[in-house]
C-alpha cells in the first residue's frame, strides 16, 4: 500500500471516529427493500412501489410530532416572533439545505404571487413577507454544486449564522438527518449563543446519538434546544438521507411554516380573506398519508415505470435529460442536484467550462434569462459566500482552504446557465430529450399558455420532447401522475408529492442503470467524511472483509483515482473501483 494512503487511512480509523456512523438507523440497510435492484429488473412498476412503500413509515411518526408539546411549541413561537418582527430561520446541509430554501421559497414565492393575485389581502400582511431565511451549508451555491467538506467544520456554520444576524427573539430551525452534521450544528450553537429560540429536528433516535456522537449530545442536550426527533427507520436506499429522511423534514418543516403563516394570520385577516388563502385546520398526517395512497395506485406507479424506461434508455446510450419547470423549479434541482453526490454523476457545468463532462440531467426554465431565473426560483438574489484565506484561516479550516478559497460567490452561480438561454452542450449528445416538468395549479393558471408557448421555443432542437404533469388535470400529457391533494396555504401536498416522483425517478432509474446493489449506492463519491464512512461499510458489505480492511482498500484507491481530477474524464465510483480490485485480487468473491 502506498505511504500516503495508509496514512490517511489510520488518520481516519484512529482520529475520525466520530465520523464512524454505522450505528444510526438512517446509515443502514432497510430490510424492506434489501432486494430492491431485483425488483426492478422483474417489474419496474413493482420497483416503483417497493420504493415508495418505505414512505409509509413516515405516517405514524408524524401523527405523534404533530401533536407533541416540541412541535406546538415550533408553531407558538414562530406566530410570536413574526408578530415581533423577529426571523424564522431554517439551516441544513446538503439535502436539508436544500430543504431550507426550499421553505425560504415557499414563503417568499407565496408573497410574490399574492402581490399580484390579492394585492388587497397583500398590503394587510406584506409586514412579514422578509421574515424567512434559509442557511446553506456552503450557500446558495451548493444547491447546485455540492461544496466539498464544508459541512465537516461547526465554526462554518457559526459564521453563516453569524452573517445572516441572528439575534435574541429570532427563530432557528436546524435540520439535520442523521443528527450529527457538523456544520448545522454549528448554527445551532451561535444561534442559542446569541438568544435566538432554537429547534433542532433529525431522524435518528436521540438516544443513540448521545451514546455514541459527542456533538450530537451537546446539542441535544442543551437547555436552550427543543429537540423534535423525527426517527421513522432506515431509508429506502441505505444511508441516502435525500429519501424518507428529507421527505419527513420536509412534511414536519412544511406543516409548521403554513401553521405559523396561518396563526399570524388569524390575527389580522378577515374570515372571507382566510378562506381564500386556504387556511384552515389541517390533519397534515391524514393529508400526507392520503397523497401516498393515491401516489401508490396501479396507474401511477405503471406511469413512473414508463417514465424510468425513458431516462433509463436515454442514459444507457449515454444521452442527456434537460428538464425545463417554473414553479417547480426549485423542487427539481433539489432532486436533479443529489443525483451527482449520491449516484456518482458529473455534476451540473458552467457554461464557460468546455473540460468537464455535462451533467446527466440539468434544469432550465424557459420563460427568462438565468439571472431572473434565479431571482424567480429562489424568490430573491442568490445569497452567496465570498470568504476570503484570512477568513478561513481565522475559522481554522485546512490549509486546502486557506491556500485556495473556493469560488462560491454570485458571479460563479450565475455561470449555471438555467435560464432560456440556448445551451447547445444540452444537445452535445444522442439522444437528447427535454421534459417540462409542471404541476396542476400550473396548468390552471393565467400563465401557462406563455410557458407552454416558451417551452415549444426552449424544446424545438431537441430529439425529444415530453411533458410531465404532476396532479390531476385535463390538459394532455405523455406522463400525468394523477392525485386531488388537500389544498393548503403553500401547497404543501402537492410540493411533497413532487418530492416522492423525482426521488423515485432519481432513484429508480440508477437501480435499472446497475448503480444500487441491493439497496445499497455502490456508486458514491468520497466528497466528505460521512460519505467516506458510508463507502467504506459498503466495501466491508459487499467483500466480506473487514472496517479496518476497507478502510485501508478505499484510500489506496482514492490515491489511485487522483490521476482523473485533471482529466476531464468522468471519474469512476471509488466505491466501485475498490470493489473491482478486491474481487480480482481474491477470485471467490466473482
């Protein structure tokens, strides 16, 4: 084994052990799905279904947050601060970061298109319209790109705590799936610090987190945190925490910002003006449970199969997939951006860069540029970080950092060119297919004849086109997921309903593409710590050889793999590739 690699390795066997995370629940293997990649090679609507059965188990863990004293608590106080003036703040990393402006969007989108639909009910509540904000790990760059190793260091997320003014009276509510993400933590940390009321949800059992991860324990055990704990077993996919994990943050999350929303406005609003806003009492459980049910019916589940055939076939012949949305924008880079960490593929490309591969799958929306796209998908400008060496050095980051700041300013994000700008390295491969992505209240609205017209323009050069219409309606579509959501304030239904059908598409399609073994990723990148633990324990699964073994096994790759970084090749799997050297180093295992 080469010098430098078995270093690394006993570094992390010896000094990362808080970062060995075998023990929690969302880190292991679901037994429900344990033989998911042969589901889908015998029926791949019955995959579909194993898939989105596992989000069952939300169901009875949400009836009992929803009536806890944590969660009534979350609601009481977030009315009070947005009566006071204060900030309801939401931090994550990664999918929950994600998630977090996710519900910055929701909010800030709603009082855009109440501005122009009620601008009376509007001019009554605009008081609060910049009341909610969101933390990414890493900013908003790392929507799209993930950020390598931020999320490793508390004192990152204590300075984007620090610069978004958190301050006695606010809000936070710090998500993290596995509990134990460092970086979330540390917002954690410099809101309670700072007197801000602070709400801390995860989805491993407490318990377990405090026996094993010391800073997990500090946070959960301090005084000033209300913990919400959201455990509801392991995800459909092991360790891939974007799934049950997110879906269950986002159902919680969701339901409380629409509870907050709707007690401030009781206070101010008429009985007419509530009801036209769709605020009412709400059994979010029962709502969540009802939207699964239709979600799961035979001509749904028929309908994603067809769908997983498509993009299965246009990446078997190594094509692209260029999804185009508006109101769901957002939702679909959420879930378009998790495939690269997750499934090992090219991630999202600038477009001044001619080096790198193109992303699988990319996003666009067609009716305007990229700089009021993303004013339009975030409901704001982009809320980036410009740190500087002297501050990372301040904050004690590697000298990787230090020496060489990341670029994660606005100039760089406004290189993702998702507007309707003609992008022809979407149609540098064959096939090609583009696929408007739209829900039904899209559909219905006085703006669809001018995207549908836009994305007939956006769409004219590709091979194929599709469209894709999530909820029930009449307009004609070659993939319609159909289901009557209960209506509420922010759409909270139909949001999460569009969450489910990517991550399935996501997720089903890598199993047909021979990316999942079992249900587990055999295709993941190393990009921080967790992820280097996850590929070792799948390394230790699959061969039959020890932690210690694996440990050693994947470094000595990650040595070897150092010659594509400079390549503009795709990288291969490390995961993989360490797999692939132990079977042919010991033939009983081929």
């Amino acid at each position: 084994m080469q010098s430098k690699a078995h270093q690394e390795a006993e570094h992390f066997l010896n000094n990362e052990t808080q970062f060995h995370l075998g023990m929690l629940p969302t880190e292991q293997a679901n037994p429900k799905t344990r033989d998911l990649d042969k589901v889908f090679a015998a029926s791949t609507s019955e995959g579909v279904k194993k898939l989105l059965s596992v989000d069952m188990d939300i169901y009875p863990m949400a009836k009992k947050v929803f009536r806890s004293r944590e969660y009534e608590k979350l609601v009481r106080d977030g009315i009070k601060a947005l009566t006071e003036g204060k900030k309801l703040v939401f931090s994550g990393c990664g999918a929950t970061g994600r998630l977090s402006i996710l519900l910055e969007s929701f909010w800030r989108c709603f009082f855009r298109e109440l501005h122009d639909t009620h601008p009376g009910i509007y001019n009554k509540v605009k008081a609060v319209e910049n009341s909610v904000f969101s933390i990414m790990t890493g900013g908003d760059y790392a929507l799209i790109r993930a950020v390598e190793y931020f999320e490793d260091y508390q004192e990152f997320g204590r300075q984007q705590a620090r610069e978004l003014n958190i301050a006695a009276g606010d809000i936070l509510v710090a998500i993290t799936e596995g509990g134990e993400t460092s970086s979330v933590l540390g917002t954690v940390a410099e809101a309670a610090d700072r007197g801000a009321e602070v709400f801390l949800m995860f989805n491993n059992p407490a318990d377990i987190l405090c026996k094993y991860i010391e800073r997990s324990r500090k946070a959960i055990e301090d005084p000033r945190v209300t913990v919400l704990d959201l455990f509801c077993g392991p995800m459909a996919i092991a360790g891939s925490t974007r799934m049950q994990a997110t879906t269950s943050e986002q159902l919680i999350a969701g339901a409380a910002l629409e509870s907050v929303l709707g007690g401030y406005f009781r206070r101010i609003l008429a009985a007419d003006d509530l009801k036209t806003l769709n605020i009412t009492e709400i059994d979010y459980a029962e709502a969540y449970i009802a939207m699964l049910n239709e979600l799961l019916s035979q001509r749904n589940t028929d309908v994603l199969g067809q769908y997983l055939e498509l993009e299965k076939n246009t990446y078997k012949d190594h094509g692209l997939v260029t999804y185009f949305g508006n109101e769901f924008m957002l939702d679909i880079f959420t879930d378009t951006t998790e495939r690269s960490p997750t499934f090992m593929l090219p991630p999202f490309r600038k477009y001044d860069d001619a080096v790198a591969p193109p992303s699988w799958a990319f996003v666009k929306n067609p009716l305007m540029p990229t700089v009021d796209a993303w004013d339009q998908v975030l409901g704001r400008p982009p809320r980036c970080l410009g740190w500087t060496s002297d501050l990372y050095k301040k904050m004690g980051a590697p000298e990787t950092l230090v020496s060489q700041p990341p670029l994660l300013d606005e100039t760089q994000i406004i290189k993702f060119h998702i507007g309707n700008e003609e992008d022809n390295s979407r149609l540098s491969r064959n096939p090609n297919v583009a696929v408007s992505i739209i829900g039904r209240k899209e559909v219905l609205s006085p703006g669809y004849k001018k995207y549908k017209l836009a994305m007939e323009k956006a769409a004219a050069k590709y091979q194929r086109r599709v469209s894709f219409i999530i909820g029930n309606c009449e307009e004609a579509a070659e993939y319609n997921v159909a289901f009557s959501p209960v209506p509420t304030v922010l759409n909270l239904m139909d949001r999460l309903a569009v969450k489910l059908v990517l991550n399935t598409v996501s997720t089903g399609t890598m199993v047909m593409m021979g990316r999942v073994l079992g249900n587990w990723m055999s295709w993941v990148d190393v990009t921080n710590k967790k992820l280097k633990d996850r590929a070792i324990r799948l390394i230790s699964d699959i061969c039959g050889i020890t932690y210690k073994e694996a440990c050693y096994s994947l470094h000595e790759s990650l040595e070897e793999l150092k010659i594509y970084a400079a390549s503009g090749k795709e990288r291969p799997s490390p995961v993989q590739f360490t797999i692939s050297r132990i079977k042919k180093a010991d033939k009983t295992l081929i």
